[in-house]
C-alpha cells in the first residue's frame, strides 16, 4: 500500500484555491517548486485587475489566508513600503499538490477562468 501525506481538509483546499488570484499563485509556485525556482514574485501573478490593487490583495487577503493553511510562506524583500512579496511554498503545500496537479492536468477539460 503506497504512503498517503497527510493532507487538509478538502473543504480548506476548495476554499485555498477558490479564488482565482490564490489559485494562479498556487499553481505558479506549484511550478517552481518543479523547477526550484522558488521563491516567486506575488506580484508577478497575471490578473484581471490593476497591479496597485493586486499588491494589496495580495498583501492583505490571499496570502494571509494561504499562510494560515500553511500552503506559503511569505515574506518582504526589503523595508520599503514597495518591497516584492516572495512566496515559496510552505509546510503543508504537498496536502494541496494532488489537487493541484489534478487542476494542472486536466486544464482542457476545465472552465477558461481555472488561469
């Protein structure tokens, strides 16, 4: 019998990658945690909205959520107030890698937003 990780709720996972800001970070650092490229630049993550308003997002919503569920961690590259937020993944980012890389590999078959 293969080793299963020990992973979180699927409820925490649904809720993780719900929006689709959290959920292209998610899949970015999901990237370069292949390639081991990691940190990552929060925000370098493509969105709908202007970058001003993404910082903040970034800064005051998505990845407070997603260091509370231990997916990142993150922290400020310099003291400024326009220091990049780098992300790596955090302690419980393989509990959320299965349903990540099911995300990842059946992109076609899934609705256009998924990106």
């Amino acid at each position: 019998m293969s080793e299963q990780i020990s992973v979180a709720s699927f409820d925490s996972q649904l809720e993780a990658i719900s929006d689709p800001e959290r959920r292209r970070l998610l899949l970015a650092l999901l990237e370069t945690t292949r390639t081991g490229e990691i940190p990552i630049d929060a925000g370098a993550i493509e969105s709908d909205g202007d970058e001003r308003a993404l910082d903040i997002r970034m800064a005051h919503v998505h990845l407070p959520k997603l260091e509370a569920l231990g997916y990142v961690d993150s922290y400020v590259e310099d003291d400024s107030n326009r220091g990049r937020r780098l992300v790596a993944d955090g302690p419980q980012f393989d509990g959320i890698r299965p349903l990540l890389e099911l995300l990842e590999d059946n992109e076609a078959l899934l609705p256009d937003d998924l990106r």
